[in-house]
C-alpha cells in the first residue's frame, strides 16, 4: 500500500541539536541537513499538487547508465583500473530497472561485454581492471558478478576456473585473510570478494576458507560494526563484507550480533532518513545498500522477518535526495552522479521495497540476493551451472 | 570525477608525448586491446593518457626496468594514481634498479598528499617504509594528512600499522586526546583511543575506571554524542560486572535521566542495563523489564522514532527472554538461503 512521507514538520524537528559544542563534525552535519531539508521542502510543496509524487525516474536513469555502459567522458580515466565494475555497477542498475522480459540489453551488446570481460580475464588467473592488467580481487568479484548478470553460457565459459583457484589460493594470507592482488594489501574486502567469487563459480572449499571467519570477527569493534583490519573504525562497507561472508559461511553467531545490529541501525541519520558509514560522519546513498543489506543479514541471523530499520524514510532520502535531474543518482544533494552510486542506490531502493509500503508511484524494482548484490534468479542459475559443469582440471 | 584531469592540463605547455621523443624511439607503443567491435565503458581517454599508457603497456611487454621506465610510471600514476599494476611495476622497477629509497618517500608523499583517499597510495607507502625500515616520518606524516581531514580511514591505517609495527605508541594517547578537543565528535580518534589503550596497558581494571571517568566527563558536555557513549560500551565490555553493575556508571545515567536529559544512547544504555540483568536472571526494581519496556515504547514513540521497528523488536526480545528458561535467543537463522530468501520478497 502507499505510504506517506514524513511530515515536513517533523523534519523540521529533527535537526541536528549542537548542544552549544560546535565543532568541525556538527558544522558538517548542519550544513548537510540545510540542503537536504530544501530538498524536502520543495518535494512536499511539489506533492500537494501531485499525489503521485515522488517517482523514480526511470528512463532519465535508464540513458545515464546505457551512456555509461558504452562512452564514458575522460573524467572517469581514475577509474581506468576499474572497469570490471563499471560493467558490474551498469548492468546490476539496469537489471533493477529493467523487467526481466524487456530486452535490453540486447544478446549482441551483451556478447560484447562478455568478450571485453575475456580481454580483462590474466593469463595466471582472475580478472583486472582493464585489458592488459594485473589481476585483482576486487576487480574479478566485478567482473564474475557481471558475467552472472549476463548470465548465458558464452558468459559461463570465459571463466578460466583452473587458474581462477589459481589466483584465489596466491593472494590467501595464511591466517585465512586475503591480499587484494600479489604483494597487496589486506583488508576485508578481500575476504568476501575471494568467498563471493568462490561460491558463485562453484571452487569454494573448506581449505580455502579455513579460518577466515575467525579473523573476519577479530575485525567486530567496540562499536558493534567491523573495521577494514583488527583495530580500525567500525566502517559501513566493511561491515558489509563482513556479515555477508559469516553468512555464506553459515557462521554468523560468530560475532557479536546484537551490538552489530544496534550499531547498524544507529547509522541511519533521524533526518535525512538515509545512512551515514560510520558514527559522526555525513549521510550517503550508497550506504543505502551497504548498512540497509546489512541490517537485513543480521536480522535474518538473529531469526527476524521484518526489515528493521526505516524503509519509508531511505525511500524518502534516495527518491527526494539522491536522483540526478538528468539521470543517475548520487551521494548527497550537490553531487555529481556516478555509476557506483547509482547503482548501489538503486539496490538499497530495492531492499526498501521488501515487505515494505511505498512512496509515491509504485515502481517496484528487480529482487537482489542479498549475499552478491545480484538478482536473486541469476545466482542460483550460475551456481547450478557450475554445480553441474564437471571440469576435470579442477 | 577525479582529479587526474586537472594535473592533466597543469603542464600541457611543456609536455612532449612520448612517441614525439627520441630517446623513446625503441619502443613500441602498445594500444588497448578492448575486444569486440563496440566500446564497453569505453573511457574518453586524453591523447596524453593514451600516449602515455601505450607506451608503458610497451615497456612492460618487454619488462623493461630502467631509470626511463621508472619515470613513466610516475607519469602514468599522475594520470591515474589508482591503477594497482602500474605501483606495482614501479615497485618492480624499484627492487631491480636498488633505487633511493629515501627520494622514493619523498615522491609517495606528494602523491598522497594530492590523493589521498585510494588505497594504492597508502599500500605503496607502507612498502616503502618495509623497505626502508624507517618508521621515523610516519607519525608526523599522517598527522599531516589529519590535519586536513581527521577522519581518513586511509591515513588511520597506515598510523595504526606503524604504530603497532614499531612500537610507536608513546604520545599516541595525547595526540588523540588534542584531537577530542578539537572535535569531540571524531569517532576515529576515540577508535585510535581505544586501539591505543588495547594495545598497551591493556583495559585492567583501575584503566577502565580512569576512563569511564574520562568518557562520563565528555558525555556530560554533550550527551547527543554517539561516539563517547559508545566507547562507554566499550569500555564496559571489559568490566567484570558487565554494563549494570558500574556504580559510577548507573549512578551517572539515572541522574542524567533525572534531570529530564532524553538523549537516544542514555536510554538505549538503560535498555541494554535491563536486558544485561534479566539475561542474567538478576532483575531489581531498577532494570527489570518493566522499565526495559517503558523505555523501548519512550525510544519508538517519541525519543528515536526512525528506529521504531527496531526499538519493538527490542522490546519483543526482551519480553520473549524474561519468559525463556534458557535466557539465550531461542531461534535465528544462520543459513544463507534464509538470507537470500528474504531479499526477495516483495509484498506486492
């Protein structure tokens, strides 16, 4: 059923009480509930002329992800080793708008991300940023879950899954950590990028794996979140990697679950509605996915159906705060869009449709799998596929 | 996006492209080999960042490991400081030349200071100090980095590993304490609070009671921060009896209670007091469930009512654990079918 949005008022309301303590942290944190209370005042001005109010712009985002997909302007050349995950973050955005009989996009250009993919894939294993590049943890987490997006057998069968476990077992740290790429760094990333990677081409083993779970909860702080590495701040997408690999490892009560999901929900900000990724720090709408998904993951863990934290209010802060007037989405008002936001907004918007009432139009997004950010359908065909692909060189 | 753009230009004057250099002529350019006939995320790369790139795709095809190749690197890196195969070439290059490693410091110093938020930078720094052996710039260099923005998870990174690398923790607890002056909101200087503490001195117990004394002390200036009540929590997972039983503690949030003060954290505290004792099956007339309920409905209605759903939830799982034998969570799922499952339903 429609829900309403908060009452301007009570925003009003919910400002930011300084406590006569001004410091860097507050003045931050006023002068981004300033703009995002212009953001609301205008919404609900607009609504009361149109009931149907707010919508999800879904062609003008539609075209700025396709441009994205294709033609990128040089601005993105700091994301020249990342375009594995410029083809995980479009296709993932476009499968959440898209309906699954629509046929966008097509066969032909799909065929030609798959073999763009194949120039990324390295000769001793795993995926780069680009052609040519050396393989990277994060970059092969981007290009699998692409490749599962695509979904066809051509996709399937690019994956060189001998030397893929190649390259798993030469980045994994002896304490069961991961190293992102050969001689690099180590952070939690690397542990559900490797475990993610693993489960979806079907050569996880315990082996892998062993005692993985063990130094990911020596990374849960004080604080109830996880950090990048023992000993740093509980951090948003951290703790993402984090529960998400206890729970595909089925060892979730590992950790602390209650001060997680007590840390998890204080992220989302009274005001804005929408998350912050660590305590004191400013609102985001990619952590619309990243503490959103996570909340979900522990409450499923600690045995609970509903969604507990506000779905009505990240509604609000992605439909109202987060959409570009010319398509993609962003962090906060007075951003620039972006690929990584957009799709990782859109797959928070997805999480807020779960058992949930809606705000405005009714535009109800594709299903993820919470554990891989990809539809939930696709995962289970990749990992059919591979369950039953026998490879001998394994 | 970035701000490889703007270096870009900075120079363009001067700049000569390699295939226009003579000392470069031995070289053979190397084109991006992208595949099919169609662009995929295609990057509208500068002619400059396409010379650039050709050539340094030219040069590791034929290994090179020179002084000129280390120097294109450099180039390479001004353009797209995040591209991992390039700082490692460099490194390559680094080993096999026996370069300076002092000047190479240096250089990484600039870098980071005009990218800071990238992990390649950071990653090639910390090598460099491995090499080296030399830990003597990095307390004062991240300090420099904190200056300009307190909460980089980048820089915290790097201090806490040469901190704990070489031993580096004296005038550590000062610095986070100038810090908290500075911004009594800085959640990462009460995290290198803790790190600190932990990693030395450990939290015995007259430690915990100087520091609850500190954090109550900086709660009462500003009780609507998350960050100090938090690390009361923390501290108090190192008191031997638990979160309840901190006379210090439960006597400084009744007062604050008291006095009419209605911060969420002050409350959620007393929750989690309550919760404590009747796991504990120590209910008193001060935390029991009645009060855990009256204040799960104060924090749901009115005190922190974008987190109602969860505050209900609370109110539920306590009220479910008073009348539990066992006093643990009766159920929870750990599979990741029932995860994946619940992404997927919508109510429609």
């Amino acid at each position: 059923m429609m829900a309403n949005m908060r009452p301007f008022r009570d925003l009003v309301a919910n400002q930011y009480d300084e406590e006569n303590n001004k410091t860097h942290s507050s003045k931050e944190q006023i002068d981004v509930e300033k703009s995002v209370l212009n953001m609301y005042e205008s919404a609900h001005m607009k609504i009361t002329l149109n009931r149907n109010l707010p919508r999800l712009a879904t062609n003008a985002h539609m075209d700025f992800i396709r441009d994205g997909l294709t033609q990128l302007p040089h601005s993105y050349s700091c994301l020249d080793a990342s375009r594995t995950w410029l083809c995980y973050w479009s296709l993932h955005s476009m499968s959440l708008l898209t309906d699954i009989s629509k046929t966008w996009p097509l066969n032909k250009e799909e065929s030609m991300i798959v073999q763009f993919l194949s120039k990324c894939q390295h000769p001793s294993g795993g995926f780069g940023g680009g052609p040519g590049q050396y393989p990277h943890l994060a970059t092969t987490y981007a290009a699998v879950n692409a490749l599962c997006i695509i979904g066809t057998q051509e996709a399937y069968d690019i994956i060189n899954r001998k030397t893929l476990k190649e390259f798993l077992y030469s980045v994994r740290a002896p304490n069961g950590a991961f190293r992102m790429h050969l001689d690099g760094e180590i952070d939690v990333r690397g542990v559900y990028c490797a475990l993610s990677i693993a489960t979806l081409t079907g050569i996880y083993s315990e082996k892998l794996f062993d005692g993985t779970a063990e130094w990911v909860v020596s990374c849960q702080t004080y604080e109830g979140g996880f950090s990048g590495c023992p000993g740093l701040e509980a951090h948003g997408g951290y703790t993402f990697c984090a529960i998400a690999v206890l729970t595909i490892l089925k060892r979730p009560k590992l950790c602390d679950l209650h001060s997680l999901l007590r840390w998890l929900v204080n992220k989302q900000m009274k005001l804005e509605g929408g998350f912050q990724g660590r305590t004191n720090k400013l609102v985001d709408g990619c952590y619309s996915f990243w503490l959103a998904c996570s909340v979900l993951l522990a409450g499923v863990a600690l045995g609970e159906k509903k969604m507990l934290f506000n779905q009505t209010a990240l509604q609000e802060y992605i439909m109202v705060c987060c959409q570009y007037n010319s398509g993609g989405l962003l962090d906060k008002p007075g951003k620039r869009p972006d690929l990584y936001h957009t799709c990782y907004t859109l797959s928070g918007l997805s999480l807020t449709q779960t058992n949930s009432d809606y705000i405005g139009i009714p535009f109800y997004l594709g299903f993820i799998n919470p554990l891989y950010n990809i539809s939930y359908e696709k995962v289970e065909i990749m990992k059919t596929y591979f369950k039953d692909t026998k490879d001998e060189t394994l | 996006m970035g701000d490889s753009s703007d270096e870009e230009f900075q120079n363009s004057e001067s700049w000569v492209f390699y295939r226009n250099r003579d000392d470069w002529k031995d070289v053979e350019p190397v084109e991006q080999e992208d595949g099919g006939e169609y662009p995929v995320v295609s990057i509208s790369y500068t002619p400059k960042f396409k010379d650039v790139y050709d050539y340094l795709r030219g040069v590791m095809k034929i290994g090179e490991k020179s002084q000129r190749a280390l120097d294109l690197t450099a180039d390479a890196i001004a353009l797209n400081a995040a591209n991992y195969t390039v700082w490692q070439y460099r490194r390559d290059i680094l080993k096999e030349l026996k370069s300076d490693l002092a000047k190479e410091l240096k250089y990484i110093e600039k870098v980071i200071q005009r990218h800071c938020k990238n992990y390649q930078v950071w990653h090639h720094r910390r090598v460099i100090v491995e090499w080296l052996q030399d830990s003597s710039k990095e307390l004062k260099f991240t300090q420099g980095i904190l200056v300009f923005d307190a909460k980089n998870y980048h820089a915290w990174q790097h201090r806490q590993w040469a901190i704990k690398t070489f031993g580096l923790y004296e005038g550590e607890l000062e610095y986070v304490d100038s810090l908290l002056r500075d911004d009594i909101r800085n959640n990462s200087a009460w995290n290198q609070r803790y790190f600190v503490i932990n990693n030395t001195i450990g939290f015995v117990d007259d430690v915990v009671s100087k520091e609850v004394e500190y954090v109550l002390e900086k709660i009462e200036t500003v009780p609507l921060n998350e960050s100090a009540w938090n690390y009361l929590k923390g501290l108090l997972l190192h008191d031997k009896g638990g979160l309840s039983n901190n006379v210090k503690v439960t006597t400084f949030c009744e007062d604050l209670y008291m006095s009419g003060n209605r911060s969420p954290f002050l409350l959620a505290l007393i929750v989690d007091m309550c919760d404590e004792r009747i796991s504990n099956k120590a209910e008193d007339d001060k935390y029991n469930l009645k009060r855990a309920s009256e204040l799960c409905h104060e924090l749901a209605t009115t005190v922190d009512p974008i987190r109602c759903r969860y505050w209900e939830y609370m109110s539920t799982t306590i009220s479910k654990k008073a009348g539990c034998e066992s006093g643990e969570d009766a159920e929870g799922g750990d599979g990741p079918e029932e995860a994946a499952a619940a992404g997927a339903s919508h109510d429609v």
